[in-house]
C-alpha cells in the first residue's frame, strides 16, 4: 500500500513514532510512493456554504408583549368530571 499523499505520510509518520508500525514498513510504503510531488490530501473536504446570517428579531414593546385575555377556567364539582 504506497502513501498516496502528505497527509498520508505524516499520519505513518506518526504511527512509526508511536511504535504501532514497523520501520521496514514505512519505509517500503514510503519508497513505493516514489519521488513524485504527492498532494496534500487524496480526497480534499468538500467546500462548506457559510450560514445565511438571518437577523435576530428586535424586541417587541411591553404594550405588545402583555398577554391576552384568557377565558375564564371553569371549576368542576366533587366528582371531579366535566358538567353535562
């Protein structure tokens, strides 16, 4: 398996460090890769669409914002079931 890119070499590179890969490993998939100008990543990210920036809706005035008349709540009797 050749490194296929930058990003691909210094992961290896790492992993060498790190001892979870042989040495003759990285060096045969290093070697397999040539000397060719390998790209920075194989799969670039895809380009992300900045967020449409919406407006933050300005508050309302008091007066508007008072709360509504509500009906008035009906009790109900002992039985606790709604009147017929």
């Amino acid at each position: 398996m050749p490194i296929k890119s930058k990003a691909q070499r210094r992961k290896f590179a790492e992993l060498l460090v790190e001892g979870k890969i042989s040495p003759e490993t990285f060096e045969e998939w290093n070697r397999a890769a040539g000397s060719t100008e390998l790209p920075e990543r194989l799969h670039p990210k895809a380009a992300v669409k900045p967020k449409s920036r919406r407006k933050k809706p300005t508050a309302k005035p008091k007066a508007a914002r008072a709360k509504k008349a509500s009906r008035p709540v009906r009790k109900r009797g002992r039985s606790g079931r709604r009147p017929a």
